[in-house]
C-alpha cells in the first residue's frame, strides 16, 4: 500500500463526521481523519475502498495512498472526483450547517435520485459491501451513481459474489481481502488488550 505523506492540504473542502477534505496539489484530495482512538482506521478504509472499487468501479472512491499514525494526522488520499451540482449544494448547505431542507437540497431526496441511490447501494450490500447513502456521501459522477464512503465489507459475502460474478478478479480480491482482515484481526486484539 503506497503511503504519500507528504502531500499537503492546500485549500479546505469539507467536513464529515469522520474526517476533514482538503484539495491538495496535482489533482488529489487528502481526507485527515479526525479520531486517533483507531490506529488501524485509515489502512482499514483505504482496503475496504479498493475492494469495493474492484467490484463496482464505477461507484465508489478508490483510495490511492493511506497513512495512520497516532501522533500525527491520520490520512487517506484519493484523486479529485468531478461531482454533480445537486451534491455540491447539498455539501454546501450541510458546510454552512443549514441542513438539508432547502429548495436546492430536496433534490437529493427526489424520489428518483432515491431510486438509483438505494437500488446502488443495496446491489453493492447483497455483495458484502455496506455504503454510507446519505446525501452527503453520494453523488452522480459520469452519470453513474458514486459513493464515497464503504462502512463495513462482509468478506465471506464478497468472496461469493466474486466466485459468481467477477471470477477474473478472484486473486486480486483475495489478497485484498487477506489485508483486510489482517488489520481487523490487528485492531480486535489492539481493542481487547
């Protein structure tokens, strides 16, 4: 897993529950996760993306560097992502912490965004992958519908659906997943000391 800690916020995008998105130069954003309670959780969610992108390229953010540390930042570094303008103002109206009732934000609940939302996302849960779908993390991006953050993967769920589905991928996925549930087994025994 290549790490690029030196890559540098240069202007502040937006925050989450979770972490701080900042532009950095040449095209990246780097994501610094806000908790340093877990020393496993930028390796875990930059394995977990890259599972998910091997399965559903088109619809989730692949991570392409993750660095974890318990005295400095915790980061996660993907390339810009070219979002609709319908998730640019809803991440606007959640920045500026007026919520998601305005005009402009209904339509991330219009009923057919919804559809292709939860349709998505319930394809991607039945092949081991649990999404975050609220507006704030979902977007169209080239006309596809696109998460940006995978919560929990079900390794044995996503074995299955790769043996039916994507048996080319079969030994990428493996290795992935072996990593994966390395630092899991890393983090439970951190946890349970």
């Amino acid at each position: 897993m290549p790490v690029l800690p030196s890559i540098r916020r240069e202007k502040f995008l937006f925050e989450g529950a979770d972490g701080r998105i900042y532009l950095a130069r040449d095209g990246y954003v780097v994501k610094e996760l806000l908790s340093r309670a877990d020393p496993f959780a930028a390796r875990r969610d930059y394995w977990a993306h890259r599972i998910a992108h091997e399965l559903f390229p088109g619809n989730v953010l692949r991570f392409h560097a993750a660095s974890d540390s318990a005295t400095e930042r915790s980061v996660l570094i993907s390339k810009k992502i070219e979002v609709d303008e319908d998730h640019l103002h809803t991440l606007d109206a959640y920045k500026k912490g007026h919520g998601l009732n305005c005009a402009g934000c209904k339509k991330a609940f219009d009923p057919a965004r919804t559809a292709l939302r939860e349709k998505t996302a319930q394809a991607m849960k039945n092949a081991g992958l649990i999404v975050d779908s609220y507006p704030t993390n979902f977007a169209i991006v080239e006309g596809k519908p696109f998460f940006f953050e995978v919560n929990e993967i079900d390794p044995d769920k996503v074995r299955a659906y790769v043996a039916g589905n994507l048996p080319e991928s079969r030994e990428r996925v493996e290795k992935m997943l072996a990593r994966y549930e390395k630092l899991y087994e890393q983090m439970m025994k951190h946890f349970l000391k």
